[in-house]
C-alpha cells in the first residue's frame, strides 16, 4: 500500500511537470512504468522461487506436490489477473 502511494504521488507529480516541461515529464512516466514493471518483475520471481523450492526437494510427498500445484495455479491466477 506504501509503494502504490508513493506510485501515485509520483505520478500525480508528472501529470503537473507536463504543462511546463511535456517531454520530461514523458520520460519521467517512461522511467516510472519501467521502475514498476521490475518491481513487478521480481517480486513474482522471488514467489515463483520459493514455489519452487518447495517441491524441489527429492523427499517432497504426493500431498507436498498437490500442495505446491495448487499454489501455483492461485499464483497463476495472479498473473492473468493483471
């Protein structure tokens, strides 16, 4: 909820910037969206990791397997809901 908000103070900035300074402000929201995007980007590859490592290990049970699919499919889920 704090990085939204700061996301949208940040934006809300730009939107001010682009009647005195149209390109920079174009750069700006550029560099926010790509700022987002890997935000994003890492922390479902950080989720995605610890999915994983959970039904990695070799002793890992028939239930710890239906455990880490169903995981992953509410984490699918997640994505497609974007």
């Amino acid at each position: 909820a704090d990085r939204a908000r700061e996301y949208q103070d940040r934006w809300s900035t730009l939107k001010g910037e682009f009647v005195d300074e149209p390109r920079r402000a174009v750069h700006g929201a550029n560099a926010l969206v790509g700022e987002i995007l890997d935000e994003m980007e890492s922390l479902f590859r950080r989720q995605r990791d610890d999915l994983e490592a959970q039904f990695s290990r070799d002793d890992a049970s028939t239930e710890d397997l239906r455990q880490a699919l169903t995981r992953y499919r509410e984490f699918f889920d997640r994505l497609l809901s974007l």
